[in-house]
C-alpha cells in the first residue's frame, strides 16, 4: 500500500521538481492558516461567552476548507516517502493529534448547545469546553507539524 502512495504521479512530482515541492507545501501552510486562523477566534469566542451571530458560519466554512486543504496537501506531501513519516514519532502524535481534534470538532457540532450558539445564544458549558479542547488539539497540531522536521 505505501508503494502504491510512493508511487502516484503527485509524489514523482514533487520528488523531482523543487517548485512543486514548494508550492504544494505553501498550499499545505495556507490550509493550516485558514483553518487556525478561522477556529482559534470561534473557540475563543465560545471560552470567552461572546456570542458569534452572523460571523460563526462563516468561520466554520473557512474553517472546513482549510482542513480540506491541509489534508489534501499534507497527504501529498506524505506520498513523498511514507515510510520515512511512519517512522517519524512527531508525524505519528500529529495525526492522533487531528484524529481528536476533529472527533472534539464533530462532538461540538453535533451537540446540543451548537445550534443554538450559532443562531446566537449563549455557548452551554459543554460547548465552552469542547472550544477549549479545539484550540489546545489545533495548537498542539500545530507544534507536532513542525516537530517532524527535528527528529
């Protein structure tokens, strides 16, 4: 299976090709920063009892495409040299990492508390601590991405 990954077109690609390689993995950076850039302020707002109106959809789709594009892009990236970033504890706890932080995504959502937050009531306790959850597992992603490069 890691063969068949390291072997698609996309992974010679960006193995030949310095600019490829580049762009991809600027893709990869934008992904990250719209999806943080969109979640930390939402998970912030929820914590903090400010309530999100109008701006909550709308962080939450860009949100959605910065997590579609840091997968699609990270993925390409990984089909570089998979069993190089299996071996790789960092690549490991950021996966499990992202895995939580989206099972703590989709807890929220479909909880309770949600709706009503995002028609403009107040966040329920259990909201504002699944939001904590969210900023904590995104920012730990965060420092687990960029760990990989050391180890």
């Amino acid at each position: 299976m890691l063969q068949l990954v390291a072997g698609w077109p996309g992974a010679d690609l960006i193995r030949g090709s310095g600019t490829a390689y580049l762009l991809v993995n600027a893709a990869h950076i934008l992904g990250i920063a719209l999806l943080v850039g969109a979640i930390l302020p939402l998970d912030l707002m929820i914590v903090t009892g400010r309530r999100a109106g109008e701006v909550a959809p709308f962080l939450v789709r860009s949100a959605g495409v910065g997590l579609a594009l840091a997968l699609a892009t990270g993925l390409w990236l990984f089909s570089v040299d998979p069993p190089n970033y299996l071996g790789n504890r960092a690549f490991l706890i950021k996966l499990a990492l992202i895995a939580a932080a989206v099972l703590n995504l989709a807890a929220l959502h479909l909880g309770r508390g949600w709706r009503a937050f995002v028609a403009g009531g107040p966040a329920t306790p259990v909201a504002r601590t699944a939001a904590l959850a969210s900023a904590a597992l995104w920012l730990s992603t965060l420092v687990a991405g960029r760990w990989i490069g050391f180890l």
